[in-house]
C-alpha cells in the first residue's frame, strides 16, 4: 500500500467515525431537550425558579429565528448601502462579498 492510499483510507475511516459520533451527538441533544423540559415541568409544579443554579426560564425550548433566502439578504444589504449614501450599492456589494470569501490563492500565497 503507498502513502496515497494510506491517506484515502484514513480519511474514509475518519468520515465514518465523525458520521457515527455526530448521530450519537444528536440522539444526546435530543435527550438534554426532553430532560430540561421535564426539569421545567418538575420546577414548575413546586414552584421554583431555579434549581442548584439552573433558571427555569433557561429551559424553554427558543423558537428559531427565521432565515433569510440569499437573494432576501441580497436585497436588503443593497438597500442599506442604497441608504448609507454609497454611490454604487450593487457594486459595493459585490465588493463587500468578496472581502467575505477566503480564496484558496489567499490561503496558498500564506
């Protein structure tokens, strides 16, 4: 076996086990989530705020903020630019998404 497929292995290898530990890391979340709302509901019926200091109101499950599509982000970053008083938003923004990227020539020439 060569050096290449030494590395070809070991990263194939290493996906399975980051694939197996992230289902794992997830079933575990999901148990966390059950346990605090059963802490809330259990703090809640004896009438506690808090528990070996642990706040109840940390407990609540928080409602995801919803996400912006890209060209919604798009839209509105040009209209601050627009507002801001930039001459040419659209350009502005191309610009401002560029600075945003690390290029893999950036990366090389470091």
């Amino acid at each position: 076996m060569d050096y290449g497929e030494a590395y070809v292995k070991s990263i194939a290898e290493l996906k399975r086990e980051i694939s197996r530990l992230n289902s794992e890391i997830k079933k575990m979340r999901e148990h966390k989530k059950l346990m605090q709302l059963s802490l809330y509901d259990w703090m809640n019926r004896n009438n506690l705020d808090e528990y070996n200091g642990i706040k109840k109101i940390k407990l609540l499950p928080k409602d995801p903020l919803p996400k912006k599509k890209l060209s919604q982000k798009k839209e509105d970053a040009i209209k601050l630019f627009r507002n801001a008083g930039i001459p040419d938003p659209e350009s502005f923004y191309v610009e401002y998404q560029r600075t945003q990227k690390i290029l893999l020539n950036e990366l090389n020439n470091n």
